[in-house]
C-alpha cells in the first residue's frame, strides 16, 4: 500500500446542515476534517427550522444551544383547527421539564450559520469546490477526491452529504457495479413556505403557539418564531413535467402561495385570512419535492453517506431536525 499525505483525516462532500453538523462534532473530537462546498458562499436556503429535544441535546454538547435559545422560540402549544373551528389543542409546555430540552423554531439560515461557526468557519470550509469523483483505490493509504477543476484532495476517510442529487451517491453505486445516476423521482408535489416580519398586531400571548390548519382539501402549517414572526409550510400537488436537476422554484412571489391558500382562514391572519400573513414575509419559496426510489448500500470501502444523499425519504415531521 502506498503512502501519501492527506489534507485532512476526514473529507466532507457538502456544506448543508448534515455536513457542518458532522464537521462540528469532528472539531470537538480532535479529528482534522474539511468540507468540500461547491458554492462561493453560504447562502441562505429555506424558511425556518424546528429542533427537537434529541436534536438540542446533541447541539449542546457541540457548544451551540446557548446561541440557539438566544436566536429561536420555544414550542408552547399546537392548537389544530378543522377550518375555522379550534379542534383541539397539544401542550408542549412540558416537554422541557421531561425530556431536558423543549422544541425550538428558529430561521433557517441562522441555524445554518452558528452550524458552520461551530465546525470552524472559513479555516475548515472550502467554498467553489464541485466535487466530480471520489477514488478508494485499496493499494493507496488514502481516499483521493477529485474536483471539477482537477484537484485532489486526501484523506483517511469521505463522508457525502452533498444532498439528493449527491455525486458521492453517485460514485458509490459505480463503484458497485449498479447504475451512475440520478436516480430520485417527482413526487407530483410542491413544498411552499417563508417566514414574516414580527406580526404586531399578535401579543405575548401569542408566542410560542403554533396552529395546523386542517382545510377541506389541503393543509398548512404555522410556527412561532422570535418576536411573532411565523414560519409557514404548505403543500400542492402538480401534474406538470419538472426537471429532476432542479427543486427550488426560480419564480416564486406571494401570488403563488395565495393561490393555494390566500383565502383560507388563519387565527394569526389580521383579517382572518391568510394571504394576510404571506404578504408580510421576508423571504418566500417554493420547491419541488423528490423522493429516492433506488436504495443500494450507503457504505463501501472508506466512503460513505448522510443525509438526504444517503435516504431520501417524505416525513412529516424528520428526526431530530426538520427543514
């Protein structure tokens, strides 16, 4: 076996929650590592996040839940309405006094941010980096990965988490002698979500409380953040043609989402309905949604995967953190 030197114990294909996470516990274990990002920057994607108590707990032992208390809300209560009739009501108070850790919303790309001040910042990340191939040739001490400009990197180990269309995904099931692919599908469904500006009109009441929206012939989904700004998620079915190369929607305003449920009732909603709430938004958008239909082994030799690039699967509600 020939020996080479190696930029670091542990390479990281992708820069999203999974690979800064992996990242930040590799820095607080003494591990060398570097994340392999193909954007220029950490740019902001999605709307907000919900943490839950199994989740926090690991980000406290990272050093980070301090940060995400300061930035985020505390679940109280989910009331569930049937159109405009409160159904029923959940208390979460609790939840802290049980488990340790209460659930957290927050936005998205702030979590984002203290996950990558966590793994080290701009001293681990390596932006403009399009990973093309990754090489575990086993006479060689290292795992060789290979950009699109021709660079190597080394390493002892590669972990992918360069999400559902991931080319370590990719190379893993060549390697395996089964199809080099894209291989996820259209689900025939759209995600739309955003968060708003604080609502003034709500009070302190009205913090921490989140409401599913059960309507005739779809759903929706609001939860608190800091200051009465809502975080909403909702959801439409399509049958039109997508490209399978492509998931956030280059044209998404507030007419789309109103659409679908700008006339819907809100408790939240000033006038009672819910276009009121899309129209005070900071940022809005719309995705398509995929799902993996083909599910070889997520391991092999010294690669391997996580995240969305390992199991890319429709939850409502993903474990222990939720886009």
């Amino acid at each position: 076996m020939s020996s080479s030197p190696v930029d670091a114990e542990v390479l990281i294909v992708g820069a999203g929650i999974g690979g800064l996470t992996l990242a930040a516990i590799l820095s607080r274990l003494d591990i060398s590592c570097k994340v392999l990002e193909r954007s220029d920057v950490l740019r902001p994607v999605g709307a907000g996040i919900s943490l839950s108590p199994n989740g926090l707990r690991m980000l406290d032992q990272l050093g980070v839940y301090d940060k995400v208390m300061d930035a985020g809300q505390k679940l109280r209560k989910v009331q569930i309405w049937r159109g405009k009739k409160l159904w029923n009501t959940v208390d979460w108070a609790g939840c802290e006094a049980k488990f340790g850790y209460p659930v957290m919303s927050l936005e998205r790309h702030h979590f984002h941010r203290l996950l990558f001040d966590a793994a080290g910042g701009d001293d681990v990340v390596r932006f403009n980096t399009k990973v093309v191939d990754v090489i575990d040739d086993p006479s060689e001490s290292g795992v060789r990965v290979v950009s699109d400009e021709g660079r190597e990197f080394r390493a002892h180990v590669v972990v992918g988490a360069d999400g559902i269309r991931s080319v370590i995904r990719r190379c893993l099931a060549r390697d395996a002698g089964l199809k080099e692919a894209n291989t996820i599908e259209f689900t025939g469904r759209v995600h739309m979500s955003g968060i708003t500006a604080p609502l003034e009109h709500l009070g302190p009441q009205d913090l921490g409380v989140a409401n599913w929206m059960l309507y005739e012939n779809s759903t929706l989904t609001t939860w608190p953040c800091p200051d009465n700004r809502q975080w909403f998620i909702g959801v439409t079915k399509t049958d039109e043609k997508v490209d399978n190369d492509r998931s956030i929607w280059s044209n998404c305003d507030e007419d789309t989402i109103n659409s679908v449920y700008g006339d819907k009732f809100h408790p939240f909603a000033e006038k009672g309905e819910f276009s009121d709430i899309v129209d005070k938004n900071e940022r809005i958008l719309a995705c398509n949604m995929f799902q993996e239909v083909e599910f070889p082994s997520m391991a092999r030799g010294r690669v391997c995967l996580i995240g969305d690039c390992k199991l890319l699967t429709l939850t409502l509600l993903s474990n222990p953190i939720s886009p």
